[in-house]
C-alpha cells in the first residue's frame, strides 16, 4: 500500500524527535558515509545527470539553467568535500545558551534544538540537493526535499544514493523524503500541522507565490535589491572596483547590486569615471534627469518607482542624493531588507548609515557580493532570508535551530509562589 | 487632515530605525518618566476605568472579565512597580553575538536590533497595555496597541499619559500608536509591507482568526494542552500537590495541565489518592474506559480524539500509559507543543522524556504553571509562543529583538575570493 504525502508527512512528524535526538557521532558518520557513498556512484550519477542534459537541451532550456543543472567531477567533489567539512563542524544541537537558578531546586536551562519537519523547495541546480540535505543531517532535522523538474533524473539517483548511506549509519530512514510533482508540493503546502518550515530557493514569484499558499512559516527572500552609497568622503579609486564587483562578478545573484547612489557633491566628478569603467564592463546604466545631466543614460529617464526594481543583469540604476541620511532613506524606502553598503572615509557617516539601515547585511567599504553563508564562514547555507524573524541573512545550521526550555525541580507548585510565601531568587549559573 | 491607519503605520515604519537606534539611557529616562506619570495621572485614570466598569456591568459582562478590567491602586503600583525593573534590565538592543575576522581588514560582526514595527492585539486587562509597551520601548521597537473594547476609556487615559511621557523624554512621539476599532485592526492585518510582526492575545479562537486573516509573521499560541506523565518511578507524595497545582492554581491559564497521564504498574494504587484529592479540589475527573475501572469518572467515556481538548477550567483528563516512551507519544500526537512535565525519580526515564518531549517546555518534578516570563525570571513577558520559530514559550525583551549582520573592510571584492586569488581565514574575535 503506496502511503499518501500526506500520511508521509505526518509520520516524519512523529519520527522528528527521533531524528532531534540523534547524537553528534552518529550524524556526522552519516554525513561521511554519504560522501563516500557519493563519491562511490560516481557513474550512475553522471548517466542520470547525461539524460537529464539532454532533455534539457532538446526542450531548448537557457543556457543559463544547463549550466546550473550539470553535475560533474567539479560538482561532485564539491559537494563530498561540503559533506566532510559539515561532519567537523560543532553540532548546533543542545548547546545551553541560557542557565538560571530559579530557586533551591529549581533549575531552569534553555538548550537548542533542532526545528523539526523543514520542507526545501529548490531550483535546477542538484547540488543544493546534497547541501541541504547535509544541513539538515547535521541540525537533526526532518528534511522534504523537491528538486527542479529539469533535473529530476539527477535528483532521483542522488537522494536514493543519501537516504540509503544515511539509514546504513544509523539515521532514521524515513527522516529524509523526496517529492517530485507539483501535486505533491501542492498537497506539502496545506500540512501545517506536520511542517515546521519551508524554505523556498527560487525565482522571485516563485517564492511569493509559496508565501501566499500556504500557513506554514517561510523562510526566504522574494527579492535582493542592494545598493553601495558612495559618500562625499569616499576613497573613489576604491568605490569603481568594489561597485564594478557587486555589479558584475554575478549579475543575477540577489545580493548583486541594484541601485548606487552617489554623494551630489561628488557627482561631478566621480560619476563620468564611474560611467567609464561600467562601460567597459558592459552594464548599461539609467538614471533620472539629474543624473543624465552629467553622464549618458540608457532607455526612458528613471522615476521613483523604478528603483523598486531587481534587474539581475548588468543594467544598474544611479541616483544622486545630499548625503548619507538621504541615501538611509532611499534604502529603507526602496530596498528589499537584504545587504547595503556605504562606501565612505567619514567615521559620522558610516555610523549612522550602521545604526539607521534597515537591512540584514550593512556593509562598510566592500562589495554586496559578500552576503553568503560559505562567506560569512557558516560552512554552507540553506539559503538567505530576508525575513526579520528567526534568522536573518544568510541561513546556516545554527538557522536551523529553535530551542526549548526546561526546568528541573523538587515538586514545586506555583501556588507558594503566587501567594508569597516563597519567592524567585534567580541566579543564572 | 488625519491620516489614514495605513499612511500613520507607512510613517511608522520610516521612523522605526530611529526608534531602534534610541540609546539606552533615554529609553530608561522614558519608563522611568511613564512610570511618574501614570502615579501622578491617578485620579484620571482611575476615572476612565470606573466609567469602563460601570458600562461592563450594565452590558452584563461576566465577573471573571470585570475582574481582570478592573485597573485599581494595586494594578497601577504593579505598572509602575514593572516599568521601573524594565528600566533596570540590560539592553536587549546591540549585543554582539558574533564577531568574526574574514580576513585582514574585513570584519563580520552579528549585532541584536529591534524587530521594527510590532502590532499587539490584547485582551480587556488595561495592565498589559503598560506592560506591552515597556517592554517595546525597552526593546526599541514601533509598538501599535489595541486593547479590548471593554476597557477603551481606561486604555485611553493610560495610552495619552505613556505617549506624552516616553514623548517628552526624547523618544520619537509616533513610535507608539493606538488603534482601537475593528476596522482598523483588519487594515492593520493588511499591512504586511510595514509590520513586521504581530502578537495577538487572547482567546484561541481569537489568536486563530488573526493567524488566517494576515500574512505579517504571528506570534503567539492558539492552544495550550499541558500534559503531566506520572513515571512508575514516580514519588507519589509529590505528584498529588503538583498535579493539583497545576490544575486549580489558575486553570484558565494556557500553562493549566489538561491531562495527566499515569504509569499502568502504579495506576491501582495512585489513581484512587490523586481522585481523593481532585475531588476535594473540586475538580472533575474524566477518563477512557480503563481509568473508569479502577476510579469514578463523569460525563461519557473519553475517545482518543477527546485528547485534543483544552478544558480551561477544573475538568481534568486522565489516561493510562505502558512507560514514558508511551506517554512521549501520547504529548507528541494531542498536545499543543506548549509546557509538558514528567514526575519520575527514574533518571533514565527523565532523561527520555527531555529529549523526545518536542514542546517549548519540558518539566521535571515541578508544575506546568512555572511557564511565565516572571518565573523565568524574564522581567516581563509580552506573551508565551508555542510556535518553533523565532521565539519560544514566554517571550520577554530577546524574542522582541532579531540581528543584523556588518561587515567592515577595506575595499575587498567577491572576485578575487571566486577566483581563489585570496582565500578567508576566519577567525572568530
């Protein structure tokens, strides 16, 4: 009898505490097993992967995504060597952040654990199915994991290949599930009783439309509109390279930059040698009047509306404003929350621009490009969220965890308490 | 002109990173000021509650509601007596949880900031409007507040006397607001652009309502079905003062025990003690055919799906179970994920009931009712969360707060770090 995603589901939730209660040792087995199991298929892999290219190829699918959807040597020695470095990383399951006598036998401690049942909705790229599969090992989480259609060849063989070596080392085997139809997401997106979290990785619609369907939390970003303000103050040799950077070193990342908003007391003279360089690296800029009065811009002139857009390509939007606490304004007002820069030698400046941007990345004299979990030195990232509760930013294990509390005692009742005859004396331990 | 919900809470969430930047010292100044002028505003207040309390008595409101109205001497000294130990408390806003060299001159630090702009939707106790918004000041963040309809002439009184106060010391004057019609509480929901996070109190079905009518993050519980599993291990003359503390100490409380589960090797002996004891506390024992063996049980015979159901008043379930693993899965299946405890002198089985138990709390030989932000010794708390993210069981100043993360450098770019012309160190500061 073929059991529905539904009964699936709800058996994972049952299973999930099981999976929390794993310990360190054995994950981390798992963790290697996998890579050596990977590393071992290494043939069957590739041929899922061939078939898949070529259905790719003959459907006539972007360049772009191919690129995303071939696994090769590259690929799969990154993802074991990912897997290896996860397994020596400090278990982010049970550590105490908080300890506190209450009273004389009474001992209240709060330690992390893991969030539960994660559903990850991802793209084309089969990699990210070892990574979060990884990820979630690791953080003692149930995982439900849907790879892009375009690679589902790959994605079969690949999560037959990690479930089998995982439950081999001991972890519990229905801990880790694959869904593969848009029925089955469908169906995943109404379990809010057995799904803890789903963690769309995506288009932007994609990820708005997952928000809008479900009563599950989600974390994601739906959009990654950056921006580098370049102060009165700015060293300007440094401001080309670093905005050239999180222009054009990958245009259609969310942590690419979108709009640069230049100091009007430099604009005179930065902004033709800024106009230059981003010629020649082929970005088209835009800008509004003001900014056309001074260097040549590309399409119909920019109202504000328009720096609410995400380009993802090389096309980059120029605005001019008095100084940094205008530019705060611009970013909170058109920004997405993401990642921000100021370039500046000004200490007042780069202050407020730290106390006043709204965003999870806010950053001083370097590229956007940086907000990344491998970057921030996590190890690996599930993704980054743009949301402002739970994690922020780039996700890693430690984003993948909750806590909970407890209390040990002697047979306290609260009644002594609320009545006075006894009180707290609280002293954290 | 007045302006529109909309528009006041668009402007709201403009002003909300100069709110978050207030320093600790005026945010203090603030409560301490709130707190002068609540004592000094007696008689008015006092005023506005006795008009509220006569116009519950004439629409026929139920005692137990008049009584948490009902804004006296005692309340307002316990306001004042709350503003003045929040103002003690550490800053939750600007802690460094993180702080990591990335490599030479390229700094990553993790700083705690407040959420932003926070709707809170209470019930008729005009305390917690003092209590919500000290505890938001304290934290930094925006607050918009709606108490219960019963209680607007005195929520008035105290809102204009807060708003002036936390005004003339120096925080921003529309950093609180007060919503306080239907209407504006469902356009409100609607403003998922400019608020970041909404905590309702009140009845489940309440809470439930809010959590399907927004998409803006909700923070809160729909259900508290607190479980108390005696082990066979258990020592007796403990269980019986516990299990009726935690069912008759305030049994309208989310943190109230709703079924008690007991070891089948210890049923014949302790079931007929506990059922002396319950029935001198007035309580009503209910249960499944099997406890109806051995003790008197009312109403109908429980069915499995009779678990679900929080009482909230002296009505308590009782229900057989083989040894803990049974019990876990008992809590794991019908409880609400809120507080559970275990009564057991048997480590081991201690130690199983910790690690499965996936609630928010999980108790050793004491009462459910210790799960309060006093009790754990919070200062305060705004509510208790049984949702696994963000935030946990009762939530003081830290669930308020998220991070965000810096970056400092010297010009660095992503390319060079792409390319592995340089490579990071990380090195944790």
């Amino acid at each position: 009898m073929t059991m529905s995603i539904r009964e699936k589901v709800h058996a994972m939730k049952l299973l999930s505490p099981t999976m929390a209660a794993t310990d360190s040792a054995t994950k981390n087995a798992a963790l290697l097993a996998i890579a050596d199991a990977l590393a071992a298929s290494r043939e069957e892999i590739f041929a899922a992967n061939a078939a898949d290219m070529a259905a790719a190829s003959e459907s006539g699918i972007s360049e772009a995504v191919q690129k995303r959807l071939k696994f090769d040597e590259g690929k799969l020695s990154a993802c074991t060597e990912g897997l290896k470095q996860l397994a020596e990383l400090p278990d982010p399951v049970g550590r105490i952040t908080l300890q506190r006598e209450m009273d004389r036998d009474l001992v209240l401690t709060r330690i992390t654990v893991p969030i539960g049942v994660i559903g990850v909705i991802f793209e084309a790229r089969p990699d990210a199915l070892v990574q979060i599969s990884g990820l979630c090992i690791k953080s003692g989480n149930c995982a439900i994991l849907k790879g892009g259609r375009e690679s589902q060849q790959t994605c079969g063989v690949l999560f037959a290949i990690i479930r089998k070596a995982a439950a081999d080392a001991g972890l519990p085997a229905d801990a880790l599930l694959q869904v593969s139809t848009h029925d089955e997401i469908d169906e995943l997106l109404k379990l809010d009783e057995d799904v803890d979290l789903i963690i769309p990785r995506g288009s932007n619609a994609f990820v708005r439309h997952i928000m809008d369907n479900t009563r599950i939390p989600v974390m994601g970003h739906a959009e990654g509109i950056c921006h580098i303000y370049v102060d009165a103050s700015a060293d300007q040799e440094m401001a080309i390279p670093v905005i050239l950077d999180a222009k054009t070193q990958y245009p259609a990342a969310c942590n690419a930059v979108e709009t640069v908003l230049v100091s009007r007391a430099i604009a005179g003279d930065f902004l033709p040698k800024l106009a230059t360089a981003l010629s020649e690296a082929h970005v088209t800029v835009r800008g509004d009047e003001e900014v056309a009065g001074i260097i040549d811009v590309a399409g119909d002139l920019l109202s504000p509306e328009d720096y609410h857009t995400e380009y993802g390509d090389l096309t980059l939007a120029v605005r001019l404003v008095d100084d940094v606490t205008q530019a705060v304004g611009h970013i909170n007002a058109y920004g997405s929350r993401h990642t921000d820069a100021i370039l500046a030698e000004d200490p007042a400046a780069v202050k407020t621009f730290f106390a006043l941007v709204d965003s999870a990345g806010v950053y001083h004299n370097c590229s956007t490009r940086f907000a990344d979990g491998f970057r921030y030195g996590f190890g690996a990232e599930v993704g980054i969220s743009t949301g402002k509760l739970h994690a922020r930013g780039p996700v890693g294990l430690e984003g993948l965890t909750t806590y909970r509390y407890r209390i040990e005692g002697a047979g306290q009742c609260v009644r002594e308490y609320a009545e006075g005859t006894r009180s707290f004396h609280f002293k954290d331990l």
